[in-house]
C-alpha cells in the first residue's frame, strides 16, 4: 500500500509522555502536517497513527492511509495487510508509486514549515 509513512523523533524517546513541552508542541505541529501531506499525496480520507516503541528506546509514529475501498485497510486489519506484505502474501507499493508519493509529501511537508515573507 503506498503512502505509509514514518515519523521519527529527533530525541530518544518511547512514548509522546517522555516529550518536554516544547517537543510535545512542535511533534503536534510536525505530525498534524504530516497526516495531511499524507492525506492529500495519497488522496485517502483517513490517516491512521499508530506510535510503537517497544523494540528500540525510540518513537516511530507510523502514518497509515486508509483507504475506504479496500476492507483490508480499516482499523486493526491494516496490521494484517502489513504482514501480509511481509511475508510476500500481497503486493506491495511499486518503486515509482513510492517515489511519486515520497516526493508529494516531501513537497507538501516544506511548504507547511517554510517561513512566509
């Protein structure tokens, strides 16, 4: 599925709880934009976030399109689909649709932080 994204904090930590406030203000800000630029880069009407940080001493916010068409992407189905991808069970994103996307986002993640005259 193209457009799941990651979004990694500058400083170790495992949970939003650990963030000092300034971090906790600019991770709002920083994620909020990300979920649009996602939104609209897929054309998805939903983001999902889910945050884990289990495995390493750091949070990985992933950003999930979902895509109402597909019964494999709502709520907790969407983790199926990604072991499913893992295990080679379904088809994953192309290199050029990852690119295209990559490249929406990256576009519309600098313009959201990109000071205005």
């Amino acid at each position: 599925m193209v457009g799941w994204m990651l979004l990694d904090t500058v400083r170790h930590v495992q949970s939003p709880a650990d963030f000092a406030a300034d971090e906790a203000r600019e991770f709002g800000a920083v994620l909020q934009a990300s979920m649009g630029a996602v939104r609209d880069a897929t054309g998805m009407p939903r983001v999902y976030v889910v945050m884990f940080g289990e495995g390493a001493a750091h949070l990985h916010a992933h950003l999930i399109p979902r895509d109402p068409e597909r019964a494999d992407t709502k709520a907790w189905a969407v983790a199926d689909l990604y072991r499913a991808i893992e295990r080679h069970g379904a088809t994953a994103a192309t290199h050029d649709e990852v690119l295209r996307v990559t490249k929406r986002v990256g576009l519309a993640m600098s313009r959201a932080f990109t000071p205005g005259p």
